[in-house]
C-alpha cells in the first residue's frame, strides 16, 4: 500500500468492519488498522475519501 489517511474517529472494531466494507464495495485495496486508526490503499484518493466518508467517517490526510 502507498498511500495512507488517517480516520480519527473510528474507535472500535465495528467502525474497522464497517469502513473496510465500504472500502471492498468500492473495489479499493485497503488495510484498515484500527489501532493507528489509519487506512493504508492504493488507489484513487478520492474514491478512498468518499467511500469512508459515506460510510459515516471522517478522513484526514
């Protein structure tokens, strides 16, 4: 993975599910860590952000 944004608010392991579904319907390579609270992908930035932000998140760089 190249690219990593941060996701602050994501606090358990429901929100780690929850984004990385959204990140599988979305066809991005991703690995959510919830305990960095960090999204690590490859891909297009703004399919990534949207995907999360979708889900019910907020997206740092």
């Amino acid at each position: 993975m190249d690219k990593r944004v941060s996701v602050p608010d994501m606090s358990c392991a429901h929100c780690e599910a929850r984004i990385n579904k959204a990140l599988q319907e979305a066809n991005v390579e991703a690995v959510v860590d919830l305990a960095s609270k960090t999204v690590s992908y490859t891909g297009d930035d703004a399919v990534v952000k949207s995907a999360i932000e979708d889900a019910g998140y907020t997206v740092e760089a």
